[in-house]
C-alpha cells in the first residue's frame, strides 16, 4: 500500500506543472471557469473554486485524488471520465465541445469544455489539463444550445459529408444570419472556418494513425480533389500533408 500511495506521489510529481496553488489562485479569480489538472490515471491533483462550488464541497481535499466518475456520479461523471480517457488514451485534445454541465443545486446549463494532453520531457502523456466556459444564461432549456451541439456533433461525426452553411443552419433550426452569429459568438469562427478545422483536425490524425493514401485521407476529410486538399492544409497547418507526415514519423 504504501509502494502504491509512493509510485502515486512520484506520478503527480512527474506533471509538468510548476506551482500547483498559483495556478488555482489565477483560476479562483474567474467563477465562470472551471479549471483542473488531473494525472495518468484521471485523478484531480489541482482544480479551483468554481469546480468545487458545483460539487457543494468544502475544501479541494474532497476532489484531490478522486476521479470524475467519483465526485460527480451519474450521469456526469461518467461522461467526464470517457472524455479524459480518450484524451488520455490517444493525445488528442477536446477542443470546443459544446455539451450541458451540472451546475450549483442541481441545475444544469451549457458550456464550452476544452481537455489537452501533458507530456513529460520524453513526450508521454502523464496527465491531462482543461476548463470549461459558461455560456452567457446557461438555461438546459435553450433549444438554440442543444441544436447547435447536435449539429456540432453530427459535423464531427462525418467531416467527408458534403455541407452547406445554409443547409447546416437549417438542420440546427436557425436562419443562416443567426446561425452565423451564434458561432462567431461561441468559438469566434466562421461556420466555414469550423469546418475546415474539424476537417483538417480529421486529416491530420489520419495522417499520423493510418497509411493511407493521401488522395484517399482528402476524400475522407470532405475534399472533392486531393490538390484542394493539400492546399487548404499547407494554409493551415504549414506543411503540405506529405511533408507533415515525413515529420511526424520521423
């Protein structure tokens, strides 16, 4: 037991994070943010004030060392713990996920939730970071909300599928103008500018995670052609998909 409660100790220690109270003294300064750090196994080692006023709890000593899973229940915790471990499992942030939280006495209300990886000096991945940002009026009964996260979803779902802003607008049943609007409010894009990056995030996990053609990863991500592809990738990430797969893999 105490071998286990030592490797546990080295493991937080191991977090590249410098001084655990003057991060959560800056977060404690913003009570419409949520922000924590957790280690390998998807444990709180840092959260601040706002994540324990919507847990009820006294002291971070309620929260250091328990999972999501443990300190919110269902249904949420569960969620929670899924993000972390894919997050965990696969180095890949949550960037922007739009998706209801518990909040204080029991009230639920929208947010932006964003999870990164931490990597030790060698790269591995020995915890993970994130916050969540209330929305202005969380109300979980503002249908425009929940159509934006299911169209959100369904964006993410297939990033090859032909879209139109129009035709997307109208599936989250909105007016392209409000549409518009509301996403340029919420993430300070374009509904074109989210979707090239939902499309090139796609393209570039394949380029790292499959072999496949680079004709073939395009067509995957929504391009029609792979030159319209390789263009609109060197625009983004500045490097052309053939030349950012020689360096991931070398």
């Amino acid at each position: 037991m105490q071998d286990d409660k030592a490797a546990q100790n080295r493991q937080a220690d191991e977090l590249p994070v410098a001084s655990w109270k003057e991060l959560e003294r800056l977060f404690d300064a913003m009570p419409d943010v949520v922000f924590f750090v957790k280690d390998a196994q998807a444990r709180y080692v840092c959260v601040n004030q706002a994540l324990l006023r919507r847990l009820g709890a006294v002291d971070r000593c309620a929260v250091i060392g328990r999972t999501a899973r443990e300190v919110f229940g269902q249904p949420w915790g569960v969620r929670y713990s899924e993000q972390d471990e894919q997050v965990l499992r696969t180095g890949w942030p949550i960037q922007g996920q739009l998706e209801l939280h518990r909040y204080p006495k029991g009230q639920e209300g929208w947010c932006l939730t964003y999870k990164f990886p931490l990597r030790d000096s060698a790269g591995r991945i020995v915890g993970l970071y994130g916050f969540s940002r209330d929305l202005p009026h969380p109300d979980p009964a503002e249908p425009v909300y929940s159509a934006l996260a299911d169209a959100l979803a369904y964006l993410r779902a297939h990033p090859e599928a032909p879209i139109r802003i129009s035709d997307w607008a109208q599936q989250a049943g909105l007016r392209r103008e409000r549409f518009e609007r509301l996403l340029k409010a919420l993430f300070g894009l374009t509904p074109r500018q989210l979707l090239v990056q939902v499309r090139i995030e796609r393209a570039v996990r394949m380029l790292q995670e499959t072999d496949w053609p680079i004709a073939q990863i395009a067509f995957a991500c929504g391009y029609g052609d792979q030159s319209a592809f390789t263009r609109q990738f060197r625009r983004v990430v500045g490097l052309s998909p053939r030349r950012f797969r020689q360096v991931w893999g070398s």
